[in-house]
C-alpha cells in the first residue's frame, strides 16, 4: 500500500514514523514534507494547495490512501478533490471541515445535536460586539475568531477591557485576517481539560487514548496561548466522565453527521473540559491534534496504518488497536518570539542519537550545513515513553537537556 501524507509539521512526522513501522507499507510520500519528514518519505516539490498536482501525483505513484495531517488543506477541499478522482483519503469533507474552520457553524452544530457545550453568542459586527460587552457582567468569557487561527484565535478574557481588545484584534485589526470577520463570545468554563480523539468512517467510531495538552506558553498555564507546547497520553478520566464521552459527544456527533449528511472519514478531535456539571466539548477539530498526536502515537503498539484505510473504505466497525500501556510525555521546543513573532535561523545542536526511548519530531525545522535550524515558531517535540508518568517526564526532560539553540522556549511542567 502506497500512502501519501499531506503536510509538513510535528503532528506529520510523528504519523510517518508510525505509518512508516507499517508491514503492509509500500512506499510512502509526503507533500509537501520537511528535511526531517524526507529522512522517512519521498517529498516531491508540490504544494498542499496544488490540487492538480497532488492528483497527478497520486496517479504517478499509484498511491492507495492519502492521509491529511493539516486543518487549512481540508476547509480548502482538497479531501473533496481527491474523492471525486477516485483517491481514497484520510479526511474529512470540505463541509465536515467547517466543524474546525468556523466556530459558529461547529457551536450550532453542537446545539442542534443536543452535545453538551459552553453557552454561546455570535457576533457579527464589532459595534454589536462591544454592546453585548458593556452589558456582560459576568467574567471571565471566552472569545474566539470564528475561523482557522492556527490555535491562537481564542482568548480568555478577565474584564471588560480584555474583552474589547479582543474584539478590536480580531474584528478591526484583522490579526488573523478574515478569521476575524465574526467572533464567538463564550460562558467560561472551568476544570480539567482533556482532548479525546477517534477514528471515524461517518458509522461507527474507534477511540485514541486521551492526551492533555498544554496550551499556554509558560509553566502553570500562564503566558499567552499557543498552538501547544506540549501534551501527556493517556490520561485518566473517571469510566461515569467516558460514558458521556462516548455517548453524548462522539455518538451525538455521529448522529449528527449521517442526519446532516455530511461526509467525515477521519478522525475527530474533541477538546473537552470537565466541569462540575460534567463534561462539555470546548472545540472540535477535525484532524489530528499537535502536539497531541506526537504523544499518542508512541502509545499505539499495534499497526495504525489499516485503522486508516478502513476510515476511508467505510469499513472501520470492529476494529481494535493495540497500546503499549506505558505513558508517553511529550515537550515542546519553541523558538525565541513564540507566539506573537518567532524568531528563525537558529541552529539547533543535541539533535542527533537521542537516548533510548525518546523520539524528536520535526515541527519546525529546515536543513542547514548538514544539521538543522529553526525555520518556526514550534521547533521540535521531544516524546518519551515510561512506565509511568514521572519516568516519561524524567526521558523526556533529558533528552531536551542535549539540545540547544538561540532562544530555545519551553515549559518544565509538561505532563504534571
């Protein structure tokens, strides 16, 4: 089976190195991959956005799946593309992507399907916006730029004065672009938050370990938001806290799916937080998470790469897979300015023959003089995998301790 992944990130390398373990793999290709990515995959010089040319691709090499790792390839209809040509693909419709790429539309999607979600408002024009504001009495809220922000179109917001400049970053000021045209203001919700995600062929669904991941730059969640810098798997959730999971969110979103007809062979990913009122779904996404995924795969013991397929064949029902039972802790490595301005070009030492058991994943790099340097904002992940929680850490935090570069930002408190 030939398999082609769409991508060039962290979460893409964590699912070449598991894709590539594959004993009914033949070749795989990535596009438009990385220097890292390269070192397990052809990388041909295409875009993710050439559509016609990842088609001609796909019929050059006779690729059997297609698998897309990014959230902006899918909202754009590349998955849609591909189908209508025959390709079997990993990934949702361009229409099951709107559950990422608008707020607004996964909120009344949510609502509409009775899954349990924090209250909410759309906003349509920044006038309106500061109205509803000034008549809020209630704090903190949450607000969210209505599409794709690359994970930081959300801010929790403790007063009135917070809540405006939001509302002017993302409505006039236009940080994310048209993401911004229209914003989601949300009740605030409080607890422990995991993200829960499952392979899905539209009928029946196949659960992931839950991961925690670590949004905030700084240790004790402080700093600004960021796309992850890191994430735990598994996590324990109490068995009353998965019932609900798998009933009222993963079930209500399959029932929703097939009476909406809207066509997802992928996986969903569910941002969830436990509330004293029980769980609520914080987001969906509709691919895999990063750095959620360079967590949970290390997990997986056994072959992923059929669960896929069978995502895209519709034939995903009765399908298990295999975990170690160890706990794998994964460290983000970012660069200087992250997130508001990331500094680049930095070369990265201690990259090569990490200790046992550790694994570093690309998220942001590009080849120089026959080692790596910087080339993002999220530089690498550092996955180790333990016993336990601590034993994980105590890898993982090792590992990182060998490798350097100007600037280098990343949390001590990842997995505790």
């Amino acid at each position: 089976m030939n398999v082609l992944i769409i991508g060039s990130g962290g979460r893409e390398h964590a699912l070449a190195w598991k894709i590539k373990q594959s004993p009914v793999l033949g070749k795989l290709h990535c596009i438009p991959g990385s220097a890292a990515i390269a070192e397990l995959a052809a990388c041909p010089e295409i875009g993710q956005d050439d559509h016609d040319g990842i088609y001609g691709y796909c019929a050059a090499q006779n690729i059997s799946l297609v698998v897309i790792g990014p959230e902006a390839p899918l909202a754009r209809g590349l998955s849609d593309f591909l189908a209508g040509k025959g390709v079997k693909v990993f990934g949702p419709s361009q229409r099951g992507a709107m559950l990422e790429a608008s707020k607004q539309f996964a909120k009344e999607f949510m609502d509409r399907n009775g899954i349990p979600t924090a209250e909410f408002t759309v906003l349509y024009c920044a006038a309106f916006a500061r109205e509803k504001i000034a008549a809020n009495k209630k704090y903190p809220v949450v607000i969210k730029a209505d599409g794709l922000a690359a994970g930081k179109g959300v801010r929790i917001c403790r007063d009135e004065a917070q809540a405006l400049a939001a509302v002017e970053d993302f409505m006039e000021k236009r940080i994310f672009g048209a993401s911004g045209s229209k914003v989601v203001l949300e009740e605030f919700l409080t607890g422990r938050e995991a993200s829960v995600m499952a392979l899905t062929d539209g009928e029946s669904a196949l659960l992931l370990p839950a991961a925690r991941d670590h949004k905030r730059l700084q240790d004790g969640d402080a700093g600004p938001n960021t796309g992850g810098m890191g994430a735990i798997c598994p996590v324990e959730i109490p068995a009353g806290d998965m019932e609900i999971i798998r009933t009222e969110m993963i079930q209500r979103f399959l029932d929703g799916i097939k009476g909406e007809r809207i066509d997802f062979r992928g996986v969903i990913y569910a941002g969830i937080m436990f509330t004293p009122e029980g769980p609520k779904v914080l987001e969906f996404n509709v691919r895999f998470g990063d750095p959620e995924t360079q967590a949970v795969l290390p997990v997986i013991k056994g072959d992923l790469l059929p669960a896929l397929a069978a995502c895209a064949d519709g034939k995903l029902a009765g399908r298990e897979l295999e975990l170690t039972g160890e706990t794998c802790v994964a460290v983000v490595a970012a660069a200087a300015g992250y997130p508001e301005a990331p500094e680049k070009g930095a070369r990265i030492t201690g990259l090569f023959d990490p200790p046992a058991g550790t694994r570093i994943f690309h998220a942001g790099t590009a080849a120089r003089d026959g080692g790596y340097a910087a080339a993002g904002g999220r530089v690498l992940a550092v996955s180790a995998c333990g016993a336990d929680a601590a034993s994980a850490r105590e890898k993982a935090y090792g590992a990182l301790a060998r490798i350097k570069f100007e600037g280098m930002q990343y949390r001590r408190d990842i997995g505790l």
